[in-house]
C-alpha cells in the first residue's frame, strides 16, 4: 500500500481520538461521535475489498501499527490538558497502575495505556487484513471463472 494511502487512512481516525481526549465529543456521546469512530473503519474496509494488493496481512498491519502509534501519540500529547486523558484514565489502566509502587504508578498507567492503544490499532488491522485477504481469494476465483468461460 502506498505511504501516502497509509498515512490518509490513519489520519482520517485522528479528529475522533483528539476531539474524544479533549472532551469536545465525549466517547459514545451521540451521532456524531459514532461517525468521527466508525467512518474510519469503513474508510479502511472500502480500500481493503475494493483496492487488489499482494499483501493484504502486512499492509494492514502495518496500517494498524500506525493508527496504534497515532492513537498513543495523541493521548500523551493531550494528558496534560485540562480534559486531556491523564486527567480521566481508563479504569483498567489504573486498576493496573495500583499494582506497583507509587513511584512506578505513572510509568504503568502510561505504559498501559500505550499497550491497549497498539492493541486497538493491531486489532483492527488484523481484522480488516482478513477482509482484504478474503476480498483478494474471491477476487482471483472470480477472474479463474470468467477466464474458464471466456477461453
């Protein structure tokens, strides 16, 4: 997949990470929330059935490694803000945090919340490759087909 592809379809997931973290639209707050969450998924799945390439499992992971990456850099960038994800962390990540010593509880609850946010990007890369994967072996029986009846 081309870089510049790569690097649109991991842009297009960032205004719903940074409006989110920044409170502007809370997670799950309506319409418009869903839409800025699921258009990039979409956006993902169109290129993944629609776009031919010879390695759909190591495009989209690579696809998800960097939605990963953007959303761990969007969430250390915004900790600090007044609304910013350092100010409300995920239960789980502080529930995880309280396991070590208070000196080490802010490298955990960081550490954490970059594990989960490259567990989403890798995630939904994987799945997505399926679909391409899968577009791919439908795409090639298709043109066996056409090409059995043309010859």
């Amino acid at each position: 997949m081309p870089a510049w592809l790569l690097l649109t379809l991991v842009a297009i997931g960032l205004p719903r990470t940074i409006l989110a973290d920044l409170d502007i639209v809370p997670p799950e707050s309506g319409l418009l929330y869903y839409f800025l969450a699921l258009a990039p998924f979409a956006a993902w799945l169109a290129v993944a059935v629609l776009r031919e390439t010879r390695k759909p499992i190591m495009d989209f992971l690579v696809l998800g490694s960097l939605y990963g990456l953007s959303l761990a850099v969007v969430h250390h960038a915004l900790w600090n803000a007044d609304a910013g994800y350092g100010n409300r962390p995920p239960a789980g990540a502080v529930g995880f945090a309280g396991n070590f010593s208070p000196a080490l509880q802010d490298l955990a609850l960081h550490g954490y919340t970059i594990m989960i946010a490259m567990a989403i990007g890798l995630g939904s890369g994987l799945a997505v490759a399926v679909a391409a994967w899968v577009a791919g072996k439908v795409r090639a029986k298709r043109h066996d087909l056409h090409r059995k009846f043309t010859a």
